[in-house]
C-alpha cells in the first residue's frame, strides 16, 4: 500500500478546514488550499478556536495545539498542491471538480491518491475525465469532520481496490469509523438521509405543524437533532444542492423532489448557522 506522509485538502470552507484539522490532529504534514485568501484566514481561525476549546477541556495540551497547527501550511497557489493524497471539498459541481483534479494531476504523479469529499455526485463521474482514474476515490467526511466519528469510502467503477483499501487503513488510523460502498447517488448515507429532510420540510409545507415542533419531536424520540436545527449547521444551501443533485441522480424522481420552503431560504441568504439565520435565528 502507498505511504502517505503528506496530505492535501482543496476547499477551506467548514469541511476542509475540518477535515485538515483532522488530518494535522493525526500527524500528517497537510496543506490547506483555496483561491479566496480570505476564507484561509477564515480556516486558520476556526482552527485556531477548535484546538483552544480542546485545550480548555484538557483533550490536548498547548504543546499538541502548537504542533498541530504548525502542520498545517496554507494556500492559495494551486502549484503547492503536491503531496501522497489530494482530497478536494470544493463546491458541488462536477465540472469545477474536473477543472480542479486535471490541474493537481498535471503536477503530481500518477500514484497520489485523488479524492472527493463529494456529498453526491457520483465518483465515476468524476474519475471519468482524470488521468489514471483507477487512483480517484471517495472519501466522504461528515460535518463536523473533527467531531463526527463516521467515513464513507466509496469506490467508483475504476477505482483500484488497494486505493479504497489504503484510505480506509489510514482514515480508520484517524480514529474515524469507516464504511465501503459502492458508486451510487448519494451513497448511503446522503441517500437515506434525504427522506429525513424531505418529509420534514412536507410536513412543514402542509402546515401539520410548525419547524420547532417537528424538531422537538423527533429530538423527543432520540435524534441529537430534528432535521431543521441540522439543515442550519450543515448549511441549508449545501443540504439543498445535495437535495437538488440526489433527484436529479435519481431521473426526477418524486421521493426526492426538493422543497419550495428550503429554496426560498436559499433565495434570502439564509443559510443557517454560518449566515446567522436559516429556520432559527443564531
């Protein structure tokens, strides 16, 4: 299997800033990129308050915290992106993913790891325009990727056995759970997950009850989250693209239609938690 001692993360938004976090939190040299220099800055902060607040209920100290970040090198020019895995978060998009993995591929070698973080977009799809797509692979973390224990690694039609074999020794090596699924419209999780959102927002939309509500109960019957409190932290514009991408994946199919009520919300700006407003106000 190949040895990874560096790791790079395209997107330094929530997830890739998480999962960076995660990957220096586990010793590896990893390199944070994103065109926008200001939501560098944005993830070096974030950063920053995470391993604070770990320091503060003593899981690490303030030498782990320092070491941790000293890892983490932040950037802006593409060219730095050289390293043993590439995981791109970046928007959900397949030709901006396409664009993105023939620019790395052009300037590393044909044995570096190529993954994405995608929600939906099937990885077959993606590998279909890389060089080599046997090395592309899924490696779907969940917000927030320090805390939330489970990873799916999803293998496309040419993906190479000991490739998803590989990420998934070194992510389990993370302290991360790991699941193998094959290729699908958003794989396990965001399949199943969809129906969770949707009928709640059905519910919502024939008025049987308010959002609040909906959220008590099924917080009542043992979720940590009714489905409106988790749209605001996951962001109701990126839940409502995954939302949009599974029933288009899926041929239009009803089941998956989204909701008029999410799109508005994404019409405003309200977009949960990060824009400071979505179905509740922070």
């Amino acid at each position: 299997m190949k040895k990874i001692n560096t790791i790079a993360i395209a997107g330094a938004g929530t997830m890739g800033s998480g999962i960076a976090q995660v990957t220096a939190s586990s010793g590896f040299n990893t390199i944070l990129f994103d065109i926008n220099s200001e939501m560098l800055e944005k993830a070096k902060l974030a950063i920053s308050k995470s391993l604070q607040y770990l320091v503060e209920k003593q899981k690490i100290d303030i030498i782990q915290s320092e070491k941790i970040q000293s890892l983490i090198k932040y950037t802006s020019n593409i060219a730095d992106l050289v390293a043993d895995l590439i995981i791109e978060a970046v928007v959900e998009r397949l030709d901006v993913k396409h664009q993105f993995f023939q620019s790395v591929a052009a300037i590393n070698g044909e044995d570096t790891i190529l993954a994405t973080n995608t929600s939906s977009i099937p990885v077959t799809q993606i590998a279909a325009k890389i060089p080599f797509p046997e090395r592309v692979v899924g490696i779907h973390f969940f917000n927030p990727a320090p805390i939330m224990k489970l990873v799916e690694i999803i293998s496309g039609v040419q993906t190479d056995l000991v490739v998803a074999q590989t990420c998934k020794q070194l992510i389990e090596g993370m302290g991360k759970t790991c699941v193998m699924a094959n290729d699908a419209p958003g794989f396990i999780v965001n399949r199943v997950a969809r129906h969770f959102y949707v009928e709640g927002l059905k519910v919502l939309e024939e008025n049987v009850a308010s959002f609040e509500t909906i959220d008590q109960l099924m917080e009542s019957s043992g979720f940590k989250m009714g489905p409106f409190r988790l749209m605001d932290l996951i962001g109701v514009d990126t839940n409502f693209s995954v939302t949009n991408s599974v029933f288009n994946l899926f041929h239009q199919d009803g089941k998956f239609r989204p909701s008029r009520i999410q799109q508005q919300k994404v019409d405003a700006g309200m977009n949960g938690k990060k824009s400071k407003k979505g179905f509740y106000a922070y």
